[in-house]
C-alpha cells in the first residue's frame, strides 16, 4: 500500500512522491509535504514558468530562480507569474 501526505497545495491527503526531488532541505520538505497530484501541479507550473521567463536550467541563477519558485509555489505566496499571464476561465 502506498504511503500518503497531507499535500500542502492540493490540501488533500495523497500518495507521497516516491523520492525526494531535490538534494537539499527543500527536498525533504517537499517529500514530507507535498503528494504526487500537488507535485504534478508544479511541473505544469514550472513548464510555464521555464518557456515564459527563459529560464536557463544551465546556468547557477535559472537553477536558483527555479528552486526559490517552487519554494514559494508550495509553502509560500504561490510563486511568479508572467507580466502579461491571463488565467484560463
């Protein structure tokens, strides 16, 4: 039987991710924290955030601008959105 979390962004309890995504303390909060349908939200999230700033997953400032979103997506205000983003209805 799968192991479950209490996902901080689905607000639902929901099978925990298998590993943890990043080697680092966030990481671990999101492998205690978030299921896999919070963790799919990101990914869509993520995608979008990649395509519409550019992001350069190379380079040390995309990596680090990418962790501090998914930081904020999860445990904080929700994250950046592009200037001109229009949500869908």
């Amino acid at each position: 039987m799968a192991e479950t979390v209490f996902c901080v962004k689905t607000k639902v309890e929901g099978e925990r991710l298998d590993r943890q995504p990043f080697p680092n303390d966030l990481g671990k909060r999101i492998l205690e924290n978030v299921s896999k349908a919070g963790w799919q939200l990101w990914i869509g999230h993520s995608t979008m955030l990649i395509n519409e700033f550019r992001v350069d997953l190379a380079s040390k400032q995309g990596t680090e601008f990418l962790l501090k979103q998914c930081e904020e997506f999860f445990f904080g205000e929700g994250g950046e959105l592009p200037p001109d983003f229009v949500a869908k209805t």
